[in-house]
C-alpha cells in the first residue's frame, strides 16, 4: 500500500480500497488499524468516508470534553 492509495483522510481516520474493500483505517504512533470494512461498490465508499468523518468528529468533540 502506497500513500497515494489513500482515497479520504479525516484527522487520524483515512480510507483506502484493500483488495475488493473500502477500509477505514486509524493513524496510531507506529502503524494504523483497520477500523472497518465496506463493499467495493459507490454506497460502500461513501459509507467507508462517513464513517471516517462521524470518527473523526466523535474523537474531535471528546476530547474538547476532556481538554475543559
């Protein structure tokens, strides 16, 4: 896999095609994790980059809870 395989990143959320799947993946320190996987279909992507999106917005909205 190669950077410019990277499809839609979203603060530590990115999304790529691996094999016949949409992956959702999560940026950590030394590699990144896949979170999910999707159908290798136009409703597969766009539900790999929202729920990209909803987890980087979710991990965005706690941790301004836990910064107050």
């Amino acid at each position: 896999m190669k950077e410019s395989d990277i499809i839609h990143e979203a603060g530590r959320y990115w999304v790529c095609k691996v094999q016949n799947t949409y992956t959702v993946y999560r940026s950590g320190i030394t590699h990144s994790t896949p979170e999910s996987s999707y159908r290798p279909d136009p409703d597969g992507l766009s539900i790999a980059i929202a729920r990209a999106n909803y987890l980087n917005k979710v991990n965005h909205d706690l941790q301004t809870i836990k910064d107050r």
